[in-house]
C-alpha cells in the first residue's frame, strides 16, 4: 500500500546477529531485540501520532527502533536506560501516574556477559 493507506499488512524483521562484543551478546540480542522492539511500537501506538501528520508512523517507527535499541543495550551492560518506557511516566515526558498507558513488559533476561571484551578478531 501506500505510506498513507491505513491497510494493515504482515511485517517482517530480520536480525542478524554478528556476535560483535561476543556470543553472549549475539544471544541475548536473538532472544531479547523482537520483544523489545514490540514493547516500544505498542508504547508509540498508545501514544498516537503526536500531530505529525502523514510522516507520523514513520517517525513513530524511527522512534520505537530507537528506544529499542537503547532499551536493550543497556540490558546488555545491565543498566536500565534513561527513556525506558518502563519506569516513571516522567522518564518520558508524563506524570508518573497514569499506570493505564503502559503495559508491564515481560521481564528482560539477565545482562549477557561479554565473552570476547578486547578481542581483535575479525
């Protein structure tokens, strides 16, 4: 369809994950990256389009892939990121009481341990 049409269609994501900063991490992005990222597009559509217009699904996706990425990074190294949707509403711009906006998250499997800190393979 169009980038206006309001069609809904299948979408696809592949990973490939390279194991850059080790297996483990390789691993804990295969399990974890898909879930992330359908956390942070459910929170971007609860969020709606924020007057955008037509780039609005656009923006909301450059938006959740970022959040996402930055989400599960910081699981990795196991610090809980500064725009996680997960915690206060204040992290993201709201008043920390509407509990009805988010959805609890599944939890997020244990910080992966780099096995390959400082290895120059290639």
């Amino acid at each position: 369809g169009s980038e206006s049409s309001t069609e809904k269609t299948p979408l696809h994501l592949f990973g490939v994950y390279d194991g850059h900063g080790g297996s483990q991490v390789a691993d804990f992005c295969k399990e974890r990256l898909h879930g992330a990222l359908i956390e942070e597009l459910e929170a971007e559509m609860r969020e709606g389009d924020r007057g955008e217009g037509e780039c609005s699904w656009q923006r909301q996706w450059e938006r959740a892939f970022v959040a996402c990425f930055n989400k599960v990074d910081a699981e990795i190294g196991g610090v809980k990121p500064r725009n996680s949707r997960c915690g206060s509403g204040e992290e993201v711009g709201g008043s920390g009481n509407d509990e009805s906006a988010r959805a609890d998250p599944a939890p997020a499997p244990a910080p992966a341990p780099a096995d390959a800190v400082g290895s120059t393979a290639v």
